[in-house]
C-alpha cells in the first residue's frame, strides 16, 4: 500500500502547509481583509438561514440535521467508507489507514486545546451568528419538542473554531491522499454535508469552518503525515494489536472483515 505519510521527515511540505494555514489566519486577523471575513460570514449566513423561516422542508431537514444523533450517525458513514476495502484503502491497507487517520485525529485534537486556550488569552473568541444577528431563525425555538428530546445544535457563545468541521475536514484531507475522481468527491461530499447542520442553523459563522477548521485540520495532518509520526505510531499499534486481530479472524462473521482478516 502506497502511503501518504512517510518514515522521513517532509520538511518542505510542512514548511509549506505552515505557510497556507498563517497567511489565511493573518488574512482572518489583519482588520483591512478582515472585514472581507465578516462579510462573507453574514453573507453565508443569511444565505443557509433565511430560508429555514418558512419553517418547511429546509427547516426540517436541518432541524433534523442538527439532532446529536445525527452527528453520530455521520461518524458511523465516515468510519464505513473508510473500512470499506477497495473504497479509500486496499484490503491489506485498511487496518493500517484506519491506525494512521487516529493518530492524525490524535495530533490534531491535541493542538486544539492549546489553540483553544491561545484564542481566548488573546481575545479571538466569539459568539455564534445565531447569537449577534437579530431576527435569525432558531430551530431550537421552532421545535421546541426535538429541542428538549435531541438537544438540536443551533448556537455556542464560543464558535471558534469549529470543532465539528474541523474533525470533517481532517478526515477528508486525510481520505483525498488515496482517492481521486468519484471516490475524492464522495469523501468531499460527506465532509461539506455533514458541516452544512451547523452553518444553516448559525451555530458556527462561515469563518468558524473554512478558517479555524482549516487551520487545524492541517496542522493534525501535517505533523502526523509530513513527520515519521504516523507511519511510526500506526506501526506500534499494529503490532501491539495483532494478537487481538489473529484471535478475532477465527471468528464468523467478524473474521471476514477486511480491518480484522487484513484481506
């Protein structure tokens, strides 16, 4: 299996990830191309929003988009795609992609904690479209009954970054090493469908997504793909794992998968 990380050091291609990532977070910080930012952000809201005040079948579906289930249940999707043998990896190279996207997942997840607390010393944060612009439209007071049943999703006094987008990212970034044509835009499309719940129902600005998600995103696969750290630590989990992986082959059913049988 061709991987996308390396048992080397990627020197150039951190260098220029680390490059991207500043020059869109400056553009994000700087006040002259900020406001470009901002306008985008209530453009973007406005355009998902607006509509859910017909409170129809947009406003269902996202309503129902935003449930914590559902969350779940796209988790569920991306885990299948990526365990499914011949879709993202070879047979032979499922268990071994699965180990290095959670590492990439790992890195990431760190980083954003540290990120987290950097954002709020320095003032960064704020609240959610749903929160600063009057009139928007609320799901959780337009279904008050899934709101108290499922918890719907459809604010946050601290937005940035996006947390949700950032793990979709991440894991698409991570999918499109292997893939091309179809299978590129399926992973793509799972990640945009699956960011859209909370950019329609305001609880991220567009910024939240397509800056502090990028961000991070890139940062956990740069330092998980571009370093020995992927290759190295899905390696140890492989080995440390393999015993527990020959006894489950011998089982029925279980065995037949690709992530157990390795085939």
């Amino acid at each position: 299996m061709h991987l996308a990380f390396n048992t080397q050091w990627r020197p150039r291609a951190l260098l220029i990830s680390h490059l991207l990532i500043a020059v869109l977070f400056a553009s994000w910080l700087w006040p002259v191309t900020r406001v470009y930012w901002n306008q985008f952000d209530v453009w973007l809201f406005h355009l998902l929003n607006d509509p859910v005040h017909a409170a129809g079948l947009w406003a269902h579906i996202w309503a129902i988009g935003s449930m914590r289930p559902v969350d779940a249940g796209v988790g569920v999707v991306m885990l299948a795609i990526m365990l499914r043998a011949g879709l993202i990896f070879p047979a032979n190279g499922v268990r071994t992609g699965l180990y290095a996207f959670l590492v990439a997942l790992t890195v990431m997840l760190l980083m954003r904690v540290g990120f987290s607390d950097l954002v709020e010393y320095m003032g960064w944060q704020h609240a959610s479209p749903s929160l600063q612009i009057e009139g928007s439209a609320r799901l959780t007071e337009m279904f008050p009954a899934w709101e108290e049943r499922w918890n719907l999703k459809d604010s946050a006094s601290r937005s940035f970054p996006g947390d949700h987008a950032s793990v979709l990212m991440i894991w698409a970034m991570f999918c499109s090493f292997f893939v091309s044509g179809w299978r590129r835009l399926l992973v793509w499309a799972v990640a945009v469908i699956g960011m859209l719940p909370r950019l329609v129902a305001g609880a991220h600005w567009g910024a939240d997504a397509f800056v502090g998600g990028v961000l991070l995103s890139v940062l956990g696969i740069a330092w998980s793909c571009y370093t020995p750290l992927a290759y190295r630590a899905s390696a140890l989990i492989e080995r440390t794992s393999a015993p527990l992986m020959r006894a489950l082959a011998r089982l029925p059913v279980i065995g037949t998968f690709a992530l157990i049988s390795g085939r």
